[in-house]
C-alpha cells in the first residue's frame, strides 16, 4: 500500500488510487468534472490540478497514481491561480443562465465558482451558440450551450449500458455533444447521465422547472422497483407544495453502494414512483356492506375484520401476501397467520408477462422483497389459495397489493375467486380492479411514507427511510395487522417498523443478531446468505 | 553548398520508382541490417544523435528502446505523414520524390523493435503524395520487400491538424475522433490499439538507412553536438526562391534566407521570421543568427519544430498574420481540455477585432495573460503551440498592435 503526503498529512491508500481519491481519503477535496469513479479517466477537464515535489508543474490529479513517498499538496498558489484559470475558462462561453437554468443549486460550476474561481469576467465577445432544449431520449434535455464538454455521458454511454448512443461533435469552442445519427438515448439507464452531469447541460424532462433543488428535502431510501434493492435519495417537495403539480415525491437519485448498484439506477426504478401521488391512491378504509364501498374509520374496520376472521375456521382463510411487502409487515403477516392458525398461505403470484433482466442492475423479478418473503415464511405459490376460492373453501381472502387481473391467471379464474369469497379484504396503496371487487379495501402507506426494511437477491437486509407522512389515513401494513392482531387478543407491544424487526431478528435466524443499527445505510448480509458466501 | 542526403535523388524525375532507388544505392542499408542484431541497430541510432524531425525533436534511437523487451503481443511502427504544420512541405517531397527512403527506414525501424506491422497515416489533402507512396509500396510489395515479415497499411487522415499529434494520430488510426490520449501511458507502453507503439515521422525514417548504410559517427558529425544530419527546411514567405532545402542542422535561419532562399522578396527588408512552422515563436529581423537545431532555437526562446521557417518582410502586418494563426488554431483545436478548446476561440475574436480596428484598450494583456494561464495545462502540446504565436508576437511587435486599438 502506497504511503503519501498529501498536504501534510500522511496517509496510505490502496494500490491504484488516484491523487482525486487518495486526497478524499485524507480529507482533502480536489475540484474536478471529467473524472467519475465509475467511468475511465479523461483527463479533459484540466481542473483537478495539484502540486506534486519534484514536478515541474501541476498535474492533474485524476490520471496520477498514488505512489510511495509522493509528496502532493492540493494548494499550493500556483495550483489555486491555476484552478482561478481553469474556472475562466470553463466559463467564458457559458450562457451564465442560472435563474433559468434547472442545475442551479446543485451545479459544479456555480459550486467551484464560489470556492476557486470568483475572478472578474473579462469576456466581453459574443458567445459561441449552440443547440438548446434539445431532446435527447424520453428522459434527457440537453442544452448545448450550458454543456462543459467532460465528455462524462459519453463515457457512460460507452462503458456502462455499452449503447453508445452519444458523442462529442465538431471541434474546439464549436464541440457539442449530440446523438449519432438514428439514435434516440433511449437505454434503461438514460437517466443517470443527468445525474452525472456536473452542470445544466443534461437535465431531467421529468424534473424539470418542477421544483427548485433548494426547496426539496431528502431521505434515504431502497428502489422498490425490482429485487437489486438499488440504495436511493428520494427527493420530496413539502416546502413548496403548490409546485411541482401538487406532488409531494419530485425524484429519486441513486445513492452510491459498492455491493448493490455503484452509481447507478435504472429509468424503470428513477420514474417508477409516480404511483404515490397518483389520483388513484387510497387514502381511507372502506367497506361494502351489500352496496358500494363507503370510508369508514381504522377503528370501526379493525373491529370488522377482527371478528369476520374470528368467525371464520382457520381453513376457510386465504391469505396472500405479497414481495412488495417489508419484512416488518410479512413478519406481522406471519404473527397473525400463525394465531388464526391459517394455512392458505401464499406470496407468489406470477406476473402477466415475465419481466427481463440485463447484466447491468434490473433483476427479472421486479419484487423488492421476494427474498425476505422466503426468509420470513409467509407460505411460497398462491395459486392453491385461488384454486381453494374458486372450490368455494374460501370465506375470507385477504390479498396484499397484487392486482391478480394482471397476473398470469386466467382472468375468469380471478373473478370467479373473488366473486366466491365472502369476504375479499384487499390492502395496497392504489386502486386496481382487485380493489374494485373487495369487501374491504385497506389504504397502506407507500414505501416512502414508512419506515421498513427489504432483502435484495444477494440477501442483503436494506432499510428505506420515510420520506412523507402517509396520505390521508393510510397505514403501514404491519401497523394494520398488528392492530387485528391485538383486536383478536393478542399481545403486540411493536408500536414502529423497528420493533418489528427485533422480533424477526429474535424469531427468524437469517436476521439474528440484526437491528436499524447494524444494517445502516448499506445494508447487511442474512446469515444464510453470509454463509452461502463463506462456503 | 554541403552534401545533399535526403534529397539527393530529388531532382530525378523518375525517383519515385524502385529502379531508381535501387540505381542510388537504396535498399543497401537494409540489407547490411538483416544482418544485424535488433540492439545493435537501435544502439547505431542512437549514436547518431537523429532527433525526431516532425516537431518535438525527441531522440529517435532513446524513443525505440522505450519499447517493453518482454512484451508478447504485437508492436507497431507509425508513421506519421500527417505533415500539417503550416509553412512545412518537406515530408511531401519524401512521399512524392523519394518513397523507398521512407519504406526502407520503416524496414530498419521495423526489425530495430521487432515489428511486424507499420502503418503510415497520410494527410487527407496530400493526395499525390498517397498516390505516389502507395504506388512503391506496391512495388516493394512486388519485390519481396514488404510481405516477408513485415507489412505496411497506408492509411488517409480526413483534414485534422491535430491528427499529426501522436497520439491523437493514434485515436483517428483507430477509428475515433482524432483526440490526443491522456499520458501516462506514453505509445511506446500502450499505443495504436492498445499494444506498444512507435511513431516516428517521415523525415526521420528517412535518415535512417543513411545512418546505417555510412554509420552513425558519420551521421553525427553532420551536425551539432546534440543533433546528428541534415534536415530539410521548408522555406516560404517572402523570400526570392521558396522551397525545401537541406542543410546540416547547424546552419544558421541567416544562411537559409540568404543564401538558400535567395534572399528576401517584395520590400527585400526583413521584418521577422518564423522559425519552425506556425507553432514556434516568431524571430525579429536581428535574432536570425541562430544554428537551426534543437538546441540553438531553444536557446533563442523559439523552437525548430517541423523547420518550417515563414519569412516577413517589411510589407507584412504582424497582426493580421496573427489573425490567421489565431483562426488557425481556433479551428484546430479538438476541443478536448477546456483551457484550449475555449480560449483559442476567445483569442481569435479578440485578435481579428484589433486587426480590424476595433481593438479595446485591455485585450492585448488580456490575451498575453490568457495564453500565458492555459500554456502547460493541456493534454497535448497543441496549446502550446499557439500560445508560441499569441504571446511572441504580441510581444515583440506591440507598437504594432497597439497602433491599430482606437485611443
């Protein structure tokens, strides 16, 4: 391992570190644009100088290895005169249109503007123009002019989703980026190129001019999209509710993990969280008493469904719960289960049309959590339970977020089930035609509105944070079932996801030994998974 | 008059075949070298004291021994026609005149590295000369030279001035945008596709087979302490007799004007010379006594470069010359690394204002500190190469300059 002096410090990094990343590691920041830890070096940018003893004159950080005895110092005068340069230069036909520009907040120019530039523009040319507003694909605006030409999306584009679609054009301050001709950048994973985009040049159609950066909080969160679990920021608006068209989720981000998704994720997962805001979201509890559904309180339905389960013999109950699921709420599921004494149990239903996978992140089974649905133990197939329903065995059918219309079960076998049932009780966040033929319909919280935790296909336990309070009277499902189970006498003292979990981890041995605490932000391997890697 | 070596076959008007070369002694030096070991050839080379004659200037034989001995792929040799510097012609003369000169020393160079494969990438508008190489490498083809063990792919550039930078030679060689590579790795490590990589231009394989064939102390004697041979020097501007001669690299920019070029033209009073090619900064009438080799035009704070000296006489407005190099540059630059991808523009603008009257009291600092901030923070020495112009003649013909900025 490589031993160095970065401005004074002494600090050991791992053999093919680079001066960006060995400065990281010793506290350091040194400005850049072109180079990302994802992609291959450019060395374009020409920012991230520094000093290095017995150098004759700066060199540039990214494409210099860390090497024994180097002596570098990241600010030295002539290295923060250079940077001053660089800044000029980076800047003299740049259209300076922050107050209409959407990176604005969250863009490098302005940020090292401030920190290495703040000279006196002496650039008083006209100058040079470029395309604007350019669609680039469904999800990316590209504006020319704004653009520092650091080549990182065309790098993404080459050696990530190895599409290829964009490149650098023309030559000197006429350079633009562009799309090669009969191309649409229209890859699964267009998205990330706004988020490696260090200016305003590539920005988010779906974002744009919704809300501006400042306004947005932010929580961390997990992809419920498919089973990778990638680690996200959801960003969400509750400063400025009257923008962004009244949605509270305005975007997700992918948050770096090295064992999950690096940088990246997916435009299925970036776009996919629409539904939480959506004008089909179920906001109260709702019941059917011979005529249509009327909202009813959590008291009044808790109290219902007590007692319609109570009167029901355990082989009469179906239960179908779902990989959308937490583990928090499959572990309530299976604590209820287990009292009723349920055996129709089930959590696969499969889908319409078998999603596809790439090499890169999306996984074909497009369930956060089938994973911990398995670990927990919350049966395996449905498809017994509908059968059981159509037989007329059924007479209560409690199903968890599945629409089964969209399944791959034959459309009139899932009416002729649900219409045979006497009481269909369906939990989920939005409405769907499973919903429309249930006797009870059950609001839950969104993934971003709660707290809970998934297992990904590694095995690795994520969290995922609330982002927003529940719309309306919508409740976390573990919250719902531990409120039956307590209406049915039992002792629940989990007043949060969390507690939850430390039942898991005391009752399921895969999660021993986990809490919040250890899985932290990137997650913990299961033990049976951990043991998987270790034979 | 010295001896004339490169040259010396280019009066001949059928010097371009086989026939001819042969008739001159040519393909001698390769003979004598397949009987030489690898090492040695390097070694002779080296003793030679031949410097890289495209620009830079770099050690030919010190360049070959870069190339990793434990290396198992494939090795290439380049060649780098790609003669694009402005007031340079020189490496044309070779390709239309003297093509075999330039087919043996890639045969020598070949075996010196253990190559099996050269390409010689030519500039786009040098269509003559790609007529005529390509028409002796078919000939050496068809004489057993090229084939037995060593291949030549001639390859035509598309119009890119930065195309003769080497390594952005290699990335249009390769298919990509003409892009100069960020070094480390240089392209004897890692170079065309990947693999070890050799670039030498025209002029310097040329000297190769003289090298071989009379030895290098003879070579090096040719010239000064540091730089063995002759060179051929482009000579244009306003001078009676524009033209390439050769001389030994000590010659002086005087005796090129004067006694080559036959003097200056039109005003007949020398104003400033350009020593070696448009990159190199500009020399006033009294600094023209200057050995014309590396060293010597180091030493006068310009450059030799690719030798292309453009001489000005008294009728030439400094600043409209620098307009056209500024827009030169402005328009060849890649645009890789910001600081020259943007200022060559910006100073383009500024420097065509002045020229046409419309200057502003602060640009002529404002340029000289512009250039002087980007110099040496680019990938290639490309922006060096224009600040070499923006700066020398801003500096050493101000009055002019200023003269032509409103009060």
């Amino acid at each position: 391992m490589p031993k160095l002096t970065i401005n004074g410090k002494d600090v050991e990094v791992p053999p093919g570190t680079n001066l960006i990343e060995a400065a990281r590691l010793a506290g350091f920041a040194i400005p850049h644009y072109c180079y990302h830890p994802g992609l291959s070096i450019a060395g374009q940018c020409r920012l991230c100088m520094v000093d290095i003893e017995k150098t004759p004159r700066p060199t540039i950080a990214c494409n210099t290895l860390a090497a024994d005895g180097m002596v570098v110092n990241t600010e030295t005068d002539r290295v923060k005169e250079t940077r001053r340069s660089i800044m000029e230069f980076h800047l003299i036909n740049h259209p300076l249109d922050c107050p209409v520009c959407d990176q604005a907040g969250e863009c490098w120019l302005q940020i090292y503007y401030m920190r290495h530039g703040l000279y006196d523009p002496r650039m008083t040319d006209e100058k040079v123009h470029k395309p604007k507003a350019v669609p680039l694909g469904p999800h990316v605006m590209l504006d020319a002019e704004r653009c520092i030409l650091c080549s990182r999306c065309v790098r993404f584009c080459d050696e990530i989703t190895r599409t290829g679609e964009i490149g650098i054009f023309n030559r000197g301050d006429h350079s633009e980026i562009g799309l090669f001709p009969g191309t649409d950048l229209a890859n699964r994973y267009s998205g990330n190129v706004v988020d490696i985009c260090p200016v305003g040049a590539l920005t988010d159609r779906d974002f744009r001019f919704q809300v501006r950066v400042w306004y947005l909080d932010t929580a961390k969160s997990v992809c419920p999209n498919c089973a990778r679990g990638c680690n996200i920021d959801v960003h969400v608006n509750h400063r400025r509710p009257h923008h962004n068209e009244g949605r509270r989720v305005a975007r997700l981000k992918p948050r770096f993990n090295a064992q999950v998704n690096k940088w990246w994720l997916c435009d299925e997962g970036r776009y996919g969280f629409r539904f939480v805001d959506d004008p089909d979201r179920l906001s109260l509890p709702a019941g059917k008493n011979g005529g249509p559904p009327a909202a009813t309180t959590w008291d009044d339905t808790i109290r219902s469904l007590a007692e319609t389960l109570e009167g029901a013999r355990p082989d009469e109950i179906g239960v179908i719960a779902s990989p959308r699921m937490s583990n928090e709420d499959l572990f309530a599921l299976r604590r209820l289960t287990e009292r009723l004494g349920v055996t129709h149990v089930g959590f696969r239903v499969p889908p319409a049309k078998p999603a596809d996978d790439d090499d890169l992140l999306l996984r074909a089974d497009r369930n956060p959590n089938t994973q911990g649905a398995e670990l927990v133990g919350v049966g395996a197939d449905a498809k017994p339970i509908l059968d059981a329903a159509r037989a007329g065995r059924v007479r209560v059918l409690w199903v968890f977020h599945h629409d089964l219309f969209a399944s791959a079960w034959h459309e009139v076998e899932v009416r002729q089930a649900l219409e045979r049932v006497p009481t269909v009780i369906w939990s989920g966040t939005n409405a769907n035609r499973t919903s429309e033929l249930a006797h009870w319909v059950l609001p839950s919280a969104a993934w971003v509105e709660r707290e809970g935790t998934f297992t990904n296909f590694q095995g690795r336990v994520q969290r995922f944070r609330r982002a927003i309070e529940p719309l309306g009277d919508a409740r976390p499902d573990w919250d719902v079932i531990g409120r039956v189970l307590a209406a049915l006498g039992a002792e629940v003292k989990a007043t949060r996801a969390e507690h939850w979990f430390q039942e898991l981890a005391s009752t399921v041995s895969a999660f021993a030994g986990m809490t919040y605490r250890t899985i932290g932000d990137s997650g913990q391997i299961v033990a049976a998974a951990q043991e998987a890697a270790t034979r | 008059m010295s001896e004339k070596i490169l040259s010396r076959n280019f009066e001949r008007p059928d010097a371009y075949t086989l026939a001819a070369y042969r008739a001159t002694g040519g393909y001698q030096a390769w003979d004598k070298a397949q009987g030489m070991e690898p090492a040695a050839i390097t070694e002779e080379v080296k003793k030679s004291n031949l410097r890289g004659l495209g620009g830079a200037g770099f050690p030919t034989g010190m360049k070959w021994s870069f190339i990793p001995k434990d290396h198992a792929g494939p090795v290439y040799l380049v060649v780098n026609a790609d003669e694009g510097e402005p007031g340079t012609f020189k490496d044309r003369y070779i390709l239309e005149r003297d093509p075999h000169a330039l087919i043996e020393g890639m045969l020598i160079a070949a075996r010196a590295v253990r190559c099996a494969l050269g390409f010689v990438y030519i500039r786009g508008e040098y269509v003559t000369p790609w007529r005529v190489f390509s028409g002796a490498v078919r000939e050496a083809y068809d004489a057993g030279l090229l084939g037995q063990g060593f291949d030549v792919v001639v390859h035509r550039g598309a119009g890119a001035y930065i195309c003769g930078e080497e390594t952005g030679l290699i990335s249009s060689l390769e298919g990509k945008k003409g892009w100069p590579k960020v070094k480390p790795p240089f392209p004897a490590i890692k170079g065309a596709f990947g693999m070890p990589t050799i670039v030498n231009n025209v002029e310097t394989l040329a000297c190769v087979p003289h090298i071989v064939n009379r030895g290098a102390a003879w070579f090096a004697g040719l010239g000064t302490k540091t730089q063995g041979g002759t060179r051929m020097y482009s000579v244009s501007g306003r001078v009676n007799r524009p033209g390439v001669y050769e001389a030994p690299v000590s010659v002086t920019l005087r005796q090129l004007i004067y006694d080559h070029a036959g003097g200056v033209s039109a005003t007949g009073r020398l104003k400033a010379v350009v020593p070696g090619g448009s990159s190199a900064p500009i020399l006033t009438a009294d600094e023209i006594d200057v050995t014309m080799d590396v060293d010597g035009l180091r030493n006068a704070g310009s450059m030799i470069g690719s030798a292309g000296v453009v001489v000005f006489d008294e009728s030439v407005s400094v600043p409209d010359a620098l307009a056209v190099v500024a827009r030169f540059y402005a328009h060849e630059s890649c645009g890789q690394c910001t600081p020259c991808r943007e200022s060559t523009g910006w100073i383009e603008k500024q420097v065509k204002r002045i020229a046409e009257g419309k200057g502003r009291k602060d640009d002529l600092d404002t340029i000289l500190d512009v250039a002087s901030r980007g110099a040496g923070t680019t990938i290639c020495a490309f922006y060096d190469g224009a600040v070499g112009p923006y700066i020398s003649y801003i500096k050493k013909f101000r009055a002019e300059f200023e003269a032509l900025i409103p009060k």
